[in-house]
C-alpha cells in the first residue's frame, strides 16, 4: 500500500517502518468508500443520481414505519436541526414524504415514499453486485474468511448509524 494522499506520504511522521498497524484502519476505510462510491455511481445509473451516503443513512433511521425529526436526530446522533436538513433535502429529492402522526395528531412523521423504497432496494441489490465481486476477486471461501473474521472483531453493538458522533458530529 502506497499510503499516499495528494503526493504526500501519509503517517510519515510515525512511520518507522517497523509497524504497518496504520495500514488496517485506511485498508478498512478504503473498501467500505470504494463499495459507496460504485453503490452511488450505480444508483445515479439507475435514477438516483441525487442520493448522497449521509441520505442512505437517514433512510435507514427513518425506516419503514417512519420517525420523526428529533428520532432520526437521535439515530444518526447528530443534532434534531441537522436531522431536520438533511430530512428537508430528503423530501425535496421525493425520498420521503411528511406526514400526520396516527398516534399523536401534535407530531409529524417522517416516512419514505416510493421513491425512497425504490432507492433503498436498488441499493441492496447493487450491494449484493459488488459483494459477488469482492468474492470473485478473493474467492468465496477468502470473502467468507473476511467477513467472519470481521465479525469476531467487531462488536454487535458497533452496528450502528451515528457515524456522525466519532467522526466529530454532533
């Protein structure tokens, strides 16, 4: 692995050559954007060449029964106003829709519209595509031993969306 960014030798301060620990993090990093870049290419072909990761995210916080402003704040971790924009850009884009809440006629629910589910399932399907990749790439008993491996090391309660809260969100 190069280690490069714009030219310049990343971690070249720490690099002693002993040590390639560094390198885990940026590997793990580097696939999970490689995967989110082709995903979103492939949904721009596909339709939805206005979705952003940040929007797939808050679909999933919405879910299928809806959630309002503040629960998707909380299951993104970031604050209700930034859930509240990126909502506004969801139901500007006609990926969810605002709607009365059954339960309680003062709240108003977020719920995803057809286009919406339509994304999310072009979603899964593309995953699926890029996952037969990566298998055809390592093999599937070595893409097998990867995500069994990963799954020893990462913890269950690690499965979560609020990236936002370690990546310096609110």
């Amino acid at each position: 692995m190069d280690n490069m960014v714009d030219d310049k030798k990343v971690n070249q301060v720490v690099d002693n050559g002993k040590g390639k620990g560094y390198e885990l993090p940026l590997l793990l990093f580097a696939g999970f954007r490689t995967l989110i870049d082709r995903l979103h290419a492939e949904l721009a072909r596909q339709g939805h060449p206005d979705i952003r990761p940040a929007h797939g995210f808050a679909m999933q916080a919405i879910g299928p029964e809806g959630a309002t402003a503040s629960e998707v704040g909380r299951r993104l971790g970031v604050s209700k106003q930034a859930a509240g924009k990126t909502v506004d850009r969801l139901i500007a884009l006609g990926y969810a829709a605002r709607t009365d809440d059954p339960a309680d006629a003062r709240r108003k629910l977020v719920r995803l519209t057809p286009h919406g589910i339509d994304a999310l399932r072009r979603s899964a399907a593309v995953f699926d595509e890029l996952r037969a990749e990566w298998a055809a790439s390592l093999g599937d008993r070595g893409l097998s031993d990867l995500e069994a491996g990963l799954r020893t090391v990462v913890p269950p309660e690690a499965f979560r969306l609020d990236a936002a809260g370690w990546l310096g969100g609110s």
